[in-house]
C-alpha cells in the first residue's frame, strides 16, 4: 500500500457518500471531464461509471500516475498527463462546455483557483468547476461583502465565478485524515461581466495594493494607482474605508479606471 505524500499534501477521499454527492453535482454523461489529483481513483471510478465522453487526468505523483496508466490502458476515452498542475496549460485541454473536478492539494488551492480565474479567453469554455478547499479557505472564496470573509480573493472569484452550490467535508471522509473540515465547492462562469475589466491581472493587482495594510483607508493607497483627474472620477464613491468596507463594485470601477491609461 503507498502511503500518501505530505510533501505533495496528498488526503485520499475514501467516503462513498461524499464521493457520490460530489459527482452528482453535474450531469457527467457524454461529457469531457478533467480530473485534477485523481490520486487513487476515487472520483475516477464513479466519473467512469457515468459514461464520460473523455476523461483527462492530471496527476503529479510519478507512481500513481504509472499506476492510472497501467489501470486505464486499454480505455480510448482517457487521457492521463503526469504534471504539476500549476505548470500545465489546462486552459489548453479544455474543451466546450467541460466539467472540471478537484480535490485539490490545500497548500497550493488558492493559487490552483487563481490559475482558472485568469483563463486568458473569457468566458471559459468549461461550464462547471467543482474544487474540494480547507474550509477556512472556502469561506473566503465565497466571503460576501459584507462579512469578516469578505477580502482578495472573494472580490477575484466573484468578478469571474458563479457559486451554485456547496457543502462542508469531515476529516473522517479522507486518509489519512487532516486536522481541519474541507468544503466542496461547485462553480460556473459569469458569461456576462458588468464591468470592462480588460485584464482580471489588473484587478488582482488592484486589491493586492488596496489590501497591503488593511487597517488603512483605501483613499491613502489610491494615489498609487490613480492620477488625481481619475481619482476625481470617484469622488462619489465612498473610499474614506478600510479595505474590507470596500463593496466589490468599487473595486472593479478603479480597475477599470486604472486599465484607461
């Protein structure tokens, strides 16, 4: 038996119940699906009972990915790429209206997020994105203003995201088991954007400044975005608050104003 890897953050979902309610989040027949981190099939089983048109599997681990290959060889539909997924051009893979999953590794989580939200064609062409997240990093995805998990990353998720549905995970559905609840969360892709952001990189660089000192009020950072005549163009808006008093709304107005050069 091949123990998991702490380095790589490897926890083996093993829970039939909590399986099965992820997998039918969506309807997976004659659909592409991509699997991130399938680790020891459990996802994989249930997704191939379903009848997938594809299959692409994305693992890093060198051994379970040999293990996939040797398991899933005489499968035509099945593709399975060993690489970290942070250095995979996934945006490349993906085809029309495909469903993602993944029980993703929760030291690199939120930077796997980030890599989907900056897709460079937008909207996407996946339809649905369902990530397994440690909780207290869920709730920060979905925070909404306001509320104390409200921050940077709710403001980038909800610019590009729509959260359809979601549910907490016991330590005991995995192993070996983490010290902390996991969250499921199923999303799907604003195919309309309010605002003419032209570039989501603009934005995250936006509240990375807004956010540096978050007992500040954004007005003391603006100048580090803005001329004086555009920040005259926010003179209705109220920015005398601390960044977490910010609604989104405002966030993605300077960005628009900052990206008018």
């Amino acid at each position: 038996m091949k123990f998991a890897k702490k380095s790589l953050g490897q926890n083996f979902l093993t829970d039939k119940n909590i399986i099965n309610k992820t997998i039918n989040l969506v309807s997976i027949l004659n659909k592409d699906i991509i699997e991130i981190g399938p680790g020891r099939e459990a996802l994989t089983e249930e997704i191939l009972k379903r009848k997938p048109r594809t299959l692409s599997l994305i693992e890093k681990d060198f051994f379970l990915t040999e293990k996939l290959k040797k398991k899933y060889s005489d499968y035509k539909n099945i593709k399975i790429y060993n690489s970290d997924i942070l250095k995979f051009d996934i945006e490349k893979i993906t085809t029309q209206n495909s469903i993602i999953f993944g029980n993703l590794p929760y030291n690199i989580s939120s930077q796997i997020l980030v890599k989907f939200l900056k897709f460079k064609k937008w909207p996407p062409k996946f339809n649905d994105l369902i990530f397994m997240f440690q909780k207290e990093l869920g709730q920060k995805i979905i925070g909404t203003y306001p509320s104390s998990d409200y921050g940077r990353i709710s403001i980038l998720s909800n610019f590009r995201l729509n959260v359809i549905n979601k549910f907490y995970v016991s330590p005991n559905c995995f192993f070996p088991k983490p010290r902390i609840t996991s969250m499921v969360i199923h999303f799907q892709p604003k195919k309309k954007q309010l605002f003419a952001i032209k570039n989501i990189n603009s934005l995250e660089k936006i509240t990375n400044i807004l956010f540096s000192n978050k007992r500040k009020m954004i007005n003391k950072n603006i100048k580090k975005i803005l001329s004086e005549n555009k920040i005259k163009d926010i003179q209705d808006l109220n920015i005398n608050l601390r960044p977490s008093a910010v609604k989104p709304e405002v966030y993605y107005k300077i960005t628009e104003l900052y990206e008018k050069k």
